[in-house]
C-alpha cells in the first residue's frame, strides 16, 4: 500500500492528467481534493482525447474508485455534461465508482455571474478567472453562507436555500450591469441535476479510512499548481483553494502521517493562463509551441503564456510541497531548439535571489539568470526507455534535478499513455 499526492509545480496545465493516469494502474482509489470545473485534464488513452473538469482521472480505469472530496466546489450541471460526454465516449461512470463527498459546497449560477461581475469591476486589474464561480463559491464557504453537497438529497431544503441565495446575490450581480439570475429557472435545473447526483453523495472521509485501513492504495490528483494556490502563489493572481500538497489533506479528510510520497510535476519548460507576474516569459518560445499546435487551455481554449523552465519556481515548489520527485512532461516540445535556458535564479534590484519573492511587484522586478545548454535536436516522441535518451537531452534533466533537490521518476515525451517513460 502506498498512498501518493500528485501536485502541479507551476501554474498549473503542467500534465497532471496524463501522470494521474499513468500511475492509477497500480492505484485503488483516485481522489480530488481541491478546486472546481476550473480545472481541465486531458488524457489520450487508445488514440482517444478525454477532456476531465471535475471527475478523477482515474475514471478512465473501470476497476477503479474515484473520489471527489469535501475541498472541491462542484458545479452540479457541469458535472453532468461531464459524465454524459464521457459516458458517450464510453467511459463507465455509476454511484459505485464515483463517490462526492456530502461536506463539498456546491457552485451555483449565481457564483458564474458574481465571478463574470467582480472581474468586470475590477477592470485593468482583472484577475483572468475563467469565469466558472470558482472564487465566488469559496468565498460562501468561508463565509459560512455556502450550499453544500448533502443538500443535493434534500430537494425541499435545497430549494430553499436557492431561493433566498439567488434574491441576495441578484442585488450585486444587477448593480454590476451583469443579468439578473432567473430564481425558479435555475431551481428547477438544479433540482433535476440533484435527483441525478444524490446516489453518488456520501461521507467520502469514512470512504478513504475504509480502503487505507482495507489495505488500498490512494492517489490524490491535483487541481491547478503551486503558484495559483491561495496561501503560496502569486497572490492575487491565483485560485481559491490550497493546491499544494497540503490541501490534499484538508480536502479530503486523510491525514498527513497516512501520506507516503508525493510528486510534483511540471513541463520542461513554463507556462500561465491568465494574468499575473511571469519571470521567464518569451514570446519566441510562446509562437513556437503555439505553432506546433501546443498550449491551449483544455478548459478555456486559451493561448498559454510560454517561457523557459524557471527553476527558482521549482526549487520552491519542491519545497512548499515536501515533493521526492519530479514527473517531468512536455520535453519533446523542446526537440527542435538548438539551445535551451534554464532560470537558475533572480535579480532584483541587483540583489540575486534563488527564491521567489513574495508579492507581485518585486516578482515583476525580477530578471531571469540564465544558465544555456546545448540542445539534443532529436525526436524524442518514440523513445521507448529513459536509458534510450540522447545524451544532451540526459545532461538537461540531470542539471534540473540538481537545482531542486528533488529526483526524476516519470517524463513525459508526448500526450500518449504509453509516452510515459520511468527514470
């Protein structure tokens, strides 16, 4: 038995689906412990993309259990076109294999149209949010004025409590020049989504104790990355849950002392969706992976900003999330280069620092110290074995172990399942 937390080491879009999916073959039980339909993981299995917002990678393996965890914000709806998409590509989703925690608090048209007004307020200084009512529904849950799971097997309640929520909301939502949500419209389809969902609603805490103490395994599949986590990102452009490796804990209900391992993954280079500070940006790099097709958000369709592998990020998210080793993906992106950076620290204000600093004006202050190397100019989509790596492409990989303390076990070299090679 071996239980492994699976986090993003960048800002997110690092290819946590695909390595999610390469080591639930020998997992029991796949959790999400944090985030909402924000995110998007996509997974070729077979020649076959499956695109996933909410539900667990590991749903792609019939045999297997998947958990969504109290420290998700689930939209109801999303969640069914979801499963109705996988469903017709033929994936098996039923109450036994996909169970929702009780304790989640649920996203609600309101939240879509609070998140579309307070980006709209903001103006220039909007966050870049993808508008799904991700920050908006947190921010109930901390205010304690949240709707949770559980409500979705008491229609009567629920019902209720959308009334009175959509009355309050609306005063806000209408003053910010946004439509008005449509009270018993949005009741009646989140009554209908209920009655689906209510067989998969259950105490999920009691569901992991179960199978650790069954002698199954757990692997927990992060939402987003290091630098959009609320308490270690680059605040405040970032989400709103925790999504290191410790929101894996709290949003689950499994403790720290049950956790064995965790990876961090990230590309072989750097990418954000969205606004906010990036040291390492470079629009050459941007064109050539956009150009090769690469670099569209899965859940927003997107352009992603592009850079050079920033390993002051690294080095701290191996850090911040206790990671022993790197699952490092996208590394034939960088095939045709014929030389490669790596950001080995930074300058601000003529001080070199190894370590990001802490608020946005200083990380926009910072230059990049660059460090090159010679690149492997070497298709590397079909290599079968790590050992079978050029040399060059060997000596990069070795250099960013060295500036993060952390050692390599999985790298990728193309979306496929079988594109996965073990160090």
């Amino acid at each position: 038995m071996s239980n492994t937390i699976v986090v993003g080491a960048q800002w997110g879009d690092e290819g946590k689906g695909k390595i999610v999916d390469f080591l639930t073959e020998k997992t029991d039980v796949v959790v999400r412990a944090a985030g909402g339909s924000n995110a998007g993981h996509t997974v070729i299995n077979n020649g076959q993309k499956y695109i996933l917002h909410l539900i667990p990678s590991g749903i792609l393996w019939e045999e297997k259990l998947c958990v969504i965890g109290n420290g998700v914000v689930l939209d109801p709806i999303g969640l069914l076109e979801e499963m109705a998409k996988l469903r017709g590509q033929g994936v098996k989703i039923t109450a036994q294999n996909l169970r929702i925690s009780e304790t989640c608090h649920l996203v609600m048209p309101y939240h879509k149209a609070l998140d579309r007004a307070r980006e709209a307020r903001r103006g220039k200084n909007a966050i870049g949010t993808t508008g799904r009512g991700i920050g908006p529904a947190y921010a109930d849950k901390v205010e304690r004025n949240g709707l949770r799971a559980i409500l979705l097997t008491q229609p009567e309640k629920l019902a209720e409590a959308l009334r009175e929520r959509i009355a309050v909301n609306n005063e806000f939502i209408v003053a910010s020049g946004i439509e008005a949500v449509p009270v018993e419209e949005t009741i009646e389809k989140i009554l209908a989504a209920a009655k689906d969902l209510a067989p998969h609603i259950t105490n999920t805490t009691v569901v992991c104790h179960e199978a650790i103490q069954a002698g199954k395994s757990l692997l927990f599949e992060g939402a987003q990355g290091t630098y959009l986590d609320i308490d270690h990102g680059t605040y405040p452009f970032v989400t709103s849950s925790n999504t290191t490796s410790g929101g894996a804990c709290t949003g689950s209900g499994v403790p720290p002392r049950m956790i064995d391992k965790v990876v961090a993954v990230c590309k072989a280079y750097t990418t954000r969706v969205g606004s906010g500070p990036f040291v390492t940006e470079n629009d050459d790099i941007g064109d050539m992976l956009h150009n090769m097709g690469r670099e569209f958000g899965a859940t927003t369709g997107r352009a992603r900003r592009c850079g050079w592998l920033d390993a002051v990020l690294l080095r701290y998210a191996v850090m911040v999330n206790g990671a022993d080793e790197l699952a490092i993906t996208n590394l034939d992106g960088l095939d045709g280069l014929d030389e490669v950076q790596i950001c080995t620290a930074y300058k601000l204000r003529g001080e070199t620092i190894k370590y990001p600093p802490s608020t946005v004006e200083d990380i926009e202050a910072c230059e990049p110290i660059y460090e090159t190397h010679q690149g492997w100019k070497v298709d590397l989509s079909n290599t079968k074995n790590f050992a079978d790596l050029p040399p060059l492409a060997k000596a990069y990989l070795k250099r960013v172990e060295e500036l993060t303390g952390a050692k390599i076990s999985l790298l990728g070299i193309g979306p496929a399942r079988e594109q996965t090679l073990v160090a």
